[in-house]
C-alpha cells in the first residue's frame, strides 16, 4: 500500500527534529530539470567530468557554449512552493538544517537560513589556479559579448544551466572565458562528476545529520554517493528516515517510508499539519 501525506504526517511529525536531504525533484517546478528517470537511470548525456574538464580545451569551449545558452533559464528560476514549506518549517523550529544536493541557490532564494550547499552554486565561478571568484552574472555578460553568433542556436534548456546543444554545431570559434586575474582555468564553483565535496562541507553535513532526530528525503534519488551516505549515517544511528520521491531511491532498503508524489504537493501540507499557522503562511507568500 502506498504511503499518503497523512501517513507522513503521523510518523515523520512524531520527531521534533529533522534533517532535510533535497534533490533536483525539488526544483522541477521551478522549471529546472533532473537527470533520472523514476527508475534512477540517466535521462540524458552525464555531465561533464571533472578530470575531461581540466584536461581539454575542447571540452571546457563545449561546456562554456552550453552553459551561455542554458544559464538564462536557471537565472530565471524562482523558488516554489516546496521550498517555501521548508522554510515554514525552519521558522516553525521543526528543522534542524537543510542538506541540498542541488546547485541553483532557491533554497536561499525562498528565504531558508541553515543550508549546507553540498554540491556549490552555479552562480558562482571561481579560478582553479588563483582561487580568484567572480559572479556568474558577469561570466554570462562576457561570454554574450564575444560569442554573440552562437545566441541564436537551438538548444534547449538541461538540468544546472546546461543546454543540449548538437555535437555537430561547430564551436572552434569560440572563445572561453579565463581569470581576469592570472588568466587561469575558470570553472563554475560546483562539485562536477569526478570531483569530491570540500571535506570541512561534509563534517559539517554529517554533524547536522547526527543532532536531528530523524531524516527527511525531499526529491532525490540518492544515486550519487555525496548524498547517500547522510541516509546511511542515519541507518546506522538507527534514525528514522523519510522520504519524498517519484520512482526509486538507493536508500529504498533503509527507509522507514516514502510518499511516491511530488514534493510540490507533499510538502506544503506537510508544513501545514506540523504548523498549523503555516497554511496561512504559504497561502500569503503564494
């Protein structure tokens, strides 16, 4: 028998404490996509790897073309109402901290204050030989600049800023942006496939997950090792885990039990059951 948002309600609202976990399923709403399917299979191409990335100017001048036309339509992203229920529940005092695996800053953007970004922010680009961090704002105007003829390419929107543009669209003219400072190679300042999270980011991530009561699963897969593990941390604490999610999860053997709908519908009368004056909260900021 499936599980319902009352079911959530009795047995996740019995802790006062959780932790959240949130995914790319959190954001589709907003107009961003994922990568999985509901069996946890790629959808899509794999992004790019961290190593090919470093390694070869080809592959930094087709990320940099992609990123161009993808990132209009992750700047224009604003929160919904699944992350306006979180933060609900943070100023309701049922959260003891937010862990995201997702890189678009909505989280912040809603008006959530204990958030460990485990993944980055696209919105940020830093030097990998300096160190030196600009805007990714400031990235896009450049690149706008010195690459108007590609604008009109068709490529639409990916997940995290990306675009699906056609291999066979030629890029050799291209020109990809280096630090202003030390004309060093520039990257979005994200964890990209191949790299590992800053160690101090998942101390502190464990450290959260270790003060809370129980643990919430909010849109995610947990296919990625950087987020599964906080599930098996709790596992091993023997804390209750809850989840939110369409389609399969790795964790699936560990939790307690999953509401398969959308967090978008889930959430909101969750925070609303919990706090009873957070539905007219949500219904103010709707």
């Amino acid at each position: 028998m499936k599980a319902s948002v009352d079911d959530l309600v009795a047995r996740a609202g019995a802790f006062p404490r959780l932790v959240v976990i949130t995914g790319a399923g959190l954001s589709t709403a907003s107009g961003i996509g994922d990568y999985r399917d509901s069996q946890g299979a790629w959808k899509r191409r794999p992004p790019v790897q961290m190593q090919d990335f470093m390694r070869d100017p080809a592959t930094r001048r087709r990320y940099w073309a992609r990123s161009m036309l993808g990132w209009p339509s992750m700047a224009r992203a604003r929160a919904n109402a699944a992350h306006t229920a979180l933060v609900s529940l943070e100023a309701g005092g049922r959260l003891g901290g937010l862990i995201t695996q997702n890189v678009d800053g909505l989280h912040q953007q809603a008006g959530h204050r204990t958030v460990i970004e485990l993944h980055g922010r696209l919105a940020e680009v830093i030097c990998m030989a300096c160190g030196a961090g600009t805007r990714r704002a400031a990235v896009q105007a450049w690149l706008e600049e010195q690459n108007g003829w590609l604008l009109g390419a068709r490529a639409p929107a990916a997940p995290d800023g990306d675009a699906d543009l056609a291999d066979s669209v030629e890029l050799d003219g291209f020109r990809v942006p280096t630090c202003a400072a030390c004309g060093g190679v520039l990257k979005p300042d994200v964890v990209f496939y191949g790299d590992t999270v800053p160690r101090e980011r998942v101390a502190r991530a464990f450290a959260m997950v270790e003060a809370a009561d129980a643990l919430l699963v909010a849109g995610s897969s947990l296919m990625v090792y950087s987020s599964f593990r906080f599930c098996q941390r709790a596992h091993t604490l023997g804390m209750p885990i809850f989840a939110i999610n369409r389609g399969l999860t790795r964790a699936d053997p560990l939790i307690t039990l999953k509401v398969e709908d959308d967090c978008t519908t889930v959430l909101p009368a969750f925070a609303a059951a919990l706090l009873p004056s957070a539905e007219h909260q949500l219904r103010d900021r709707a």
